[in-house]
C-alpha cells in the first residue's frame, strides 16, 4: 500500500454563513486546500441527522443524511430558494454561528428554509423518482418515523430533503475524487433507540418478546467499571441480536455497509471490538450488572468480504482488547488506528510509541475524542509531556509540530491529522470530550481564514519529506 495522509475535519467544521458547514463552496474549497496541501485523504464523521445532544454518534437514522448539511447557496443557484430570504438569514445569523454551529438557530431559522426548498422537488422527477427507487429500503421508513417526531412535515418532505442531500453529497465526491483525494467516511457501531433503525426493525435488536414492555429494548450497551471510570458507562443504545442477523444473512449491515461503500472511498467503523464481544447491561441494570457477549465474529467478516469485495474498511480499536478481539482483527486483515497522545504516559510500554508501530494502520496525533494537540500539552500530566518531549527529543514549545512529524514519519501506510493540529489550535477547538454533554461538543468551526498563504505549501513539504504526498494537479 503506498504511503499516503490526510486530514480530518468534520463536515460541520467548515465556515459558511448559515450556522453550520455544508456541503457548498466551502467543502470544495477544503478539496482544493487539500490537493495544495500534497493530502490524500479527507476524514470526516458520520454525515446523518443527530438527535439528543447533536452527537453524529447518535443519528436519527444509520442511512439518512444530514439535512443541515444541504447548502443554501446551491439551492439558490437551482432556483429553490429566494435570495432576499437568504440574505435575511445571513443579517439575522447570531455572530458566534461562524465559530461554533448553533443547533438552535438551524432548527428555527435554517430548516423551514429547506423545507420550502424540498418542496420543489417535483413529484415526478427522473431523478427523485430514481432515487426513491434505490433507496426504498430505508427511505420510506425514515420518513415515517420522522413526520412521527415532526407532524407539520410530511413524508414526501423528509424524502426530498434526503434527495437534495445526496445529490450534493454525490457532486462533493466526484469533485474530490477528481482532485485525487479520497473520502474516509464514519460509520458507528450501535444506533439509538430514538432512531428509525430501531423503530422500523425491532426485531433487530434484543427486546422483550411478550408483556407489557414487549419490542422495548431489554439490553443496552455500555463499559464495565475501570480505572478510568469507577462505576463504568451505561450508552442506552440497544443491542444487536446477532443470532436474528445471522439467521438472515446479516441483511441490514449489508445494506448499511453497501451504502457506505457508495458514499465513502474508506469506511471507518467505530467500536470494532463489538463484532468480537460487546457490553450487554439489562435495561434496569447499572454498569456493574452487565456482562460481555459474544458478537458474531469471523462469520460475519467474511459474509461482508464476500458480498462486498471492494469495501474497504478501517477497524477503530482503541482502548483495551481482548485476546479475541486482537484475534478477530488481525484476521480481518484491516488497519487498526494507533493515536499518538496515548503513547507517551511513563508507566508503561505503549504499543503506541512510534518505534512500536506497524504498516497495516492509520496513525493519529488524536482523534475527535482527544483535545488538540495544543490543548492535550497544556492540560496533560506534566510526567507524560515530559517523557513525550524526551522520547522525540525536543523542548515543549517545539512538542506539536514534532507531534505532527513523528505521526507523518511513522512506519504506519496511512497518516491523519486534524486540522486543528496543523492549524496550532487549544483546547477551544476540540471536537468533543468523551461522557459529557453541552454546546462545547460537535459544534467547532475552522475559521474562515484558515487558508493563509504557504499553509497548504508547508504542509506539503512536510508530508512529501515522509514519503506521502500526491503530486500537484
């Protein structure tokens, strides 16, 4: 595999005037910086509508796309929207939307907009009527379960927003396949049960089978109690019967996994471990309660390479393993992800430390559940600044770029970097922390003047000295 890098950065992180990136100008713009830059690949995370606390960890649907990501200015250009209408928006925009995404103002201001525009998707159209084809097997039960949430929008509605979705989504990625760059996309392991999934395919899941409380779920995921949290998590997604999946040829992850395929050149799945083992709680139960269960392993594996030989998958397997799980992945043959923060604490041998690395992996300085890099040397314990800084050799005003080096000239095939690391960024720019909720998660911006001259040029530079850029197009 040849050496390649990239970086990640959130579809929401981009700067547009309407209180989220889309999928616009700006997207393309960061296509254009991305070829500058010598980058490879683009990383980005789940595009689906969220729900509760705007985690795209939590989508309203394992299919459906974000309807926020539908640039207004396309629209416009199509002839569905009124520009007066938008230049209102603009003007009326609070001033913090182009540094934080502000869910409330989307939800008041920004989605009756898209509705008016939906509503011009003609009924008859070649395309949509294609589309509402293609995609019936989840469409229609997505749009359903969302004029349930929402009833002054209807169904037709919801499937037209859908439509100008992927129409945008489709047009993005064939112009950063043609500027060289590929597209890795996010796919989370559980969904919620405040989802369509859920609601349209019990079965699906482990519930109760009889009673009062019969197709709620009677388990739901978590972590056991550790070091790193005494009484461990309850997530509340339901769990997968696995047996049901098997029975039926694993249907709905193959169709999960064959759209992800479509819309995604790599396809990066969290919580990999769960095909090995996964973390049941009882419904009534606390962490302690629950126990882990045997997820489908090799079979299911196989059944995906079988049916979708192309896929390409990127397995995310942080945190502690089992043997098995170890087992399961090295079979698979997929990359695993090492994250370089995590190297450095003193007390241990990391697997992490860059002399420990391997090829078949996609390397991190962190993830978008780590600070900054700027922000992790600002608030980490000093003992592991301190060893990270005589491990690379250098003083701790110089840690993040050498950060950045070490993660570029790694023996790993494949490099990632969130821009807010090459950007020199602090806590401020994190994308989430783990286990809390509020307004500081998922809703960071790139500033606007982000491309500043010779940025793209030194990034370059220092990607080709490690043998991974693409040549100038």
């Amino acid at each position: 595999m040849k050496r390649k890098s990239g970086i990640l950065l959130p579809i929401f992180s981009l700067p547009s005037p309407y209180g989220i990136g889309t999928l616009g100008r700006a997207a393309y713009d960061f296509a254009d910086f991305l070829a500058e830059a010598g980058q490879r690949l683009w990383q980005i995370l789940p595009i689906g509508a969220t729900a509760e606390y705007n985690s795209p960890y939590r989508c309203l649907s394992a299919f459906a796309g974000n309807p926020f990501f539908i640039d207004l200015d396309i629209l416009l250009a199509q002839r569905r929207i009124d520009e007066r209408r938008l230049r209102l928006l603009r003007r009326n925009a609070p001033e913090e939307s182009n540094l934080r995404v502000n869910y409330d103002y989307l939800a008041e201001e920004v989605f009756p907009i898209l509705v008016d525009a939906a509503s011009t998707v003609g009924e008859k159209g070649k395309k949509f009527s294609q589309f509402r084809e293609t995609e019936a097997y989840w469409l229609r039960d997505y749009a359903s379960f969302m004029e349930n949430r929402m009833p002054s929008v209807t169904t037709d509605i919801w499937e037209r927003l859908q439509f100008l979705f992927f129409e945008q989504w489709d047009a993005l990625h064939r112009y950063v396949n043609q500027k060289g760059i590929q597209i890795i996309g996010d796919i989370p392991y559980y969904v919620s049960e405040e989802s369509a999934d859920y609601r349209a395919n019990p079965a699906l899941f482990k519930t109760f089978k009889r009673g009062a409380r019969q197709g709620q779920p009677s388990a739901v995921s978590g972590v056991p109690p550790d070091q790193f949290s005494a009484n461990g998590q309850v997530w509340t997604n339901p769990v997968y019967d696995w047996a049901y999946h098997k029975n039926d040829g694993y249907r709905w992850w193959l169709q999960r996994l064959s759209q992800a395929d479509r819309l995604y050149d790599y396809c990066r799945i969290d919580h990999f471990r769960g095909f090995s083992e996964f973390f049941s709680i009882p419904i009534e139960g606390s962490a302690a309660d629950g126990k882990w269960v045997k997820g489908p392993g090799m079979d299911f594996i196989h059944t995906v390479q079988k049916k979708l030989p192309g896929l390409k998958i990127l397995a995310e397997d942080l945190g502690i393993l089992s043997d098995h799980a170890r087992k399961l992945l090295s079979d698979s043959g997929y990359p695993d992800m090492i994250v370089l923060q995590f190297a450095f604490d003193p007390r241990e041998e990391s697997t992490y430390l860059p002399h420990n690395h391997h090829r078949n992996a996609v390397v991190y300085t962190g993830t978008h559940d780590n600070n900054t890099l700027e922000g992790w040397i600002s608030a980490e314990h000093t003992d592991v600044i301190k060893n990270a800084c005589m491990y690379l050799g250098v003083l701790r005003t110089n840690l993040r770029s050498s950060m950045i080096r070490a993660t570029l000239a790694s023996i790993a095939d494949t490099a990632i970097i969130p821009l807010s690391d090459y950007l020199g960024l602090g806590a401020d720019a994190r994308l989430n922390t783990p286990s809390t909720v509020g307004p500081q998660n998922w809703s960071w911006r790139v500033p606007n003047n982000y491309r500043k001259k010779r940025f793209a040029a030194t990034i370059r530079k220092e990607t080709e000295r490690y043998g991974r850029g693409q040549p100038v197009r």
